[in-house]
C-alpha cells in the first residue's frame, strides 16, 4: 500500500522494486486524495477527502476486529487494545463517511491488510504536515500492528528509513547545546518575537526558507530586518535576495561527498562530475575558512575524504561498511535488522506498541473557502531552486466542477485568509471537487509562492510544519 506516496514524484527510485514485486504476483494499492501518475501504476486507487486519512483508517480497523480479522496475539505487544477497538467502534458507518469513500473501500483495504497478509505500508510524508499529521500516521501504524503485519517479512509500515544509521553524528550538539532554539515552521513570527536578545544575524545552509517555510512574507521581513544575513546557495533565492552577504557553493555535480539513503538502505559516495567554478567552496570548505575566525581553530580540519571516514558509525565499518568499500560500489547499510520488530519487542516504556486512542480534532469546514490547498511536489521540482527563472502564473488545477465558473486556462485569483496570489486555472476531472493544487517551491519574488497564503502552524507532534491545512477559495478576476 503506497497510503499517501506519489513515488512518481517523491521516490522513482522505488518503481522498478514496485514492478518486480508486481510481477512476481503482488497487488499495488494507492491511497491519495489527489490522483497522480502513481495511480496509474497501482491495481486498486482510493481517493479520500484531505485529511480523511484517519477516518478511513479507523473505517479499516473496524473492519479488521468485526471480522476477525486481527492477530490473536496483539493483545499481548500492544497496549490499549480495548481503547483503539472501542475508538474503531465509535463511529461506525460514519468513518466512511467522514473519509469520503465508500465502505467497500475500508473492506477492501481491511482485507489486504487481514487474511492477505504481509502487507506493507510506505507512508508519505504530507499527511503528517497536517495539524493532526502525528495523529494520522500513529492510525496506520495501528493498522499494522492489530493486523499482525508488524515483524514479519513482506509487513510493517514505512515512514522514515533510518537514513543516516550508518553515519556518527555525536560530534553535533544540536538543540542540547545551542543557547536557544527557533521552531522552524515558525521562523518568521518567532525570530520576529525574539528580544531577550534580539537575533541580529542570520545563516542560512542549504535551504530557502523564504518559500519553504509557511507564512512566506513574515519570513521575508524577518530576514529583511535583521544586521546581518548571510546565505549559502548556489541559484540566487527569495531567501539569497534578502541576504547581506550570498556565498556560493557547489552543486550536486561538483559535490564530493558521502550519501544516505533516501527510502531505502544503501549508502554511497557522491564524485564531482565537473569541477566548479574558480573561487566557490563546498558548504565544508566554507565552514572551515570561518572557524578560526570564530574561535573554532582546528574543529573543523581535515579533508573531504577525511570527514567522511570520520561520519562513518564504527559499528557500521566493523560489519565491512568502510569507505574503501563505497568508493568502489554503494553498500548496503549492514546495521538495520533483515525484519523490524521481529521479536515483537518496542523501543516504548512499556516495551509494547502504544496504540492511538483518541480521534484527533482538526480544522472543520471553513465558510467561504471550501477548496483544500496543497502545494505539491510536481514532476519537475521536489524543492524550490529551480534553476530555470519562474516566470508567468502559477498553475492552480481544480476539477471542473470546483472552479467556481473560471474557465479551464483563465487567470483567478487564490485566496486564502492570509492573503491571495494571482494563478492560472487549469481543470483537471480526476481530482475531487474539495482541492486546489499548486506546485511546491514557487518563487516569493515571482508571485508564485503557495507558502505566503499559508498559516505558519505546527503538527501534532514533533514540531513540524502543518503546510496541507489551509483552507482557499477561486475567485474570477
């Protein structure tokens, strides 16, 4: 089960793996409210409401118990059995219903899940940008582990692989060492807050929070008011724009440098292809001609091939990940298990699963905006440094139906309550009636960025960005 993960787009590298295991006799399931080119890859497609993502979940663990479809034994590694069956019971019917799908729809995933087991689900990243994200990913998480697809081959849920395992990051203090802390997704309302001190100077390494972050225009006037700015980047952003200073790096054909995995196990080196250009430095070498300036002498020595002896984790290279091994071909990372969690055994207080118990409240329908507003990741950019200008309207593709009377090709405008942006309208009849989708990364400075019509707001859990619960509307121009 692809629940949420256009690998179209965000893992490509994933595709031949997914065909091979087609081949070999196994069902592909997509759940995604917005129909995207994976669909057409997939034997069975679901379309849920945005954010329905946890009622139908929960429609699925109904199923699962009312049919006797559970493990016998997970009762015995799970804690809150009783609470997360009475929760699935509570609603009945309704979770459909509240998930915009049919009940055959839960049946359908129910039994994937139950006596056609193993099942796996690779879960994608944007429903856990949702104010109750944590919440929705904690749901399949449960669907799993009641299901007994938890540790066993073939089974088990997938958010994050454990990508940079195999590197020793102790030498990173991170939070625990750093005077204070800004939450990201709230950059710009928090450095603005800050005065006890004021933050006066601002380093930005290998991101463009300008249009990355939510609430793009207070995280412009942030930078714009600090003394001091500098970026490190190598296409002149919404964020370098504001910078005092902008030093440029090398780009990923340039780059000398160790790689993690990204939806998979394998490690490998990264060679310059090209070198660069005369007088730009690597993000290293940048850093290590400011350390001595900063009273950072000697931290920071040693060469690139240096550095990347040192990340390696020692137990990785005594089970024969060494960088010898990697210059030579990619290797697998030898410490994850061949089976998670196949002793059944959790890294909780209790040592058992900890089941969700409660329904998570989110932001119901807001009057007047009836559209949802993502901004994706498209087949041409998963970020926001494009290296070709933006130019013209952004694209904002409804369904026919939910255009509000704008004919397919007219310019609109797309409103949020933070604000509005000047679009091009483009209907596409596969998507629900209650989405409006604009391409992620769009340019502040260009009028395309999505983030400035959207609220800087937190997860449930984990701080992280609640990007995909801005409510919009079309309004012609």
């Amino acid at each position: 089960m692809l629940w949420g993960k256009n690998v179209v787009v965000s893992s490509p590298h994933t595709i031949p793996v997914l065909k091979e295991a087609q081949a070999r006799g196994a069902e592909l399931t997509y759940v995604d409210p917005v129909r995207t080119r994976t669909a057409e890859l997939a034997d069975h497609y679901v379309q849920p409401r945005p954010a329905g993502d946890f009622a139908l979940a929960m429609a699925v663990a109904r199923v699962l118990i009312e049919r006797g479809w559970t493990d016998p034994a997970a009762p015995s590694y799970c804690d809150h059995w009783d609470e997360l069956a009475a929760l699935a019971r509570s609603r009945a019917g309704n979770w459909c219903d509240r998930a915009g799908v049919a009940p055959s729809a839960a049946e359908d995933l129910a039994r994937r899940l139950g006596p056609e087991k193993p099942t796996a689900i690779l879960v994608g990243w944007g429903m856990a940008r949702r104010t109750t994200g944590a919440a929705i990913v904690r749901a399949l998480d449960a669907l799993s582990a009641i299901s007994g697809n938890l540790g066993i081959p073939g089974g088990g849920v997938s958010y994050y692989y454990f990508r940079r395992g195999a590197f020793d990051l102790s030498f990173v203090g991170g939070a625990a060492r750093a005077p204070r802390t800004i939450c990201e997704p709230l950059f710009g309302q928090e450095v603005l807050a800050a005065t006890d001190p004021p933050i006066r100077a601002v380093w930005v390494t290998a991101g463009n929070p300008v249009a990355m972050l939510p609430d793009s225009a207070a995280v412009a006037r942030a930078l714009e008011s600090r003394e001091l700015v500098v970026v490190v980047d190598l296409f002149l952003t919404d964020t370098a724009r504001r910078a005092h200073v902008v030093l440029p790096t090398t780009s990923l054909l340039e780059a000398d440098d160790i790689v993690g995995a990204y939806g998979h196990h394998w490690v490998g080196v990264a060679r310059p292809v090209v070198p660069p250009p005369p007088g730009v430095r690597s993000d290293l070498e940048i850093l290590q001609a400011l350390a001595p300036r900063v009273g950072l002498d000697r931290v920071l020595d040693g060469s690139t091939r240096e550095w990347k002896q040192r990340v390696l984790r020692e137990s990785a290279t005594e089970k024969g990940l060494t960088l010898e091994a990697l210059e030579e071909r990619q290797q697998r990372n030898p410490l994850p298990t061949p089976v998670l969690f196949a002793d059944r055994k959790f890294a909780t207080a209790s040592g058992k699963v900890n089941l969700i118990t409660r329904e998570p409240v989110g932001e119901g329908d807001v009057d007047g905006f009836p559209l949802w507003l993502l901004s994706l990741s498209s087949e041409r950019s998963q970020s926001s440094q494009w290296a070709r200008p933006q130019q013209g309207l952004a694209i904002a593709t409804v369904h026919p139906a939910a255009a509000n009377g704008i004919a397919d090709g007219a310019e609109a405008l797309l409103e949020t309550v933070l604000g509005s942006m000047r679009v091009r309208v483009e209907h596409d009849p596969a998507q629900r009636r209650d989405v409006v989708i604009v391409p992620k990364g769009g340019h502040l400075d260009a009028g395309r960025a999505a983030n400035a019509l959207i609220r800087a707001r937190t997860t449930d859990l984990g701080e992280g960005g609640a990007l995909y619960d801005e409510r919009a509307r079309l309004v012609p121009v």
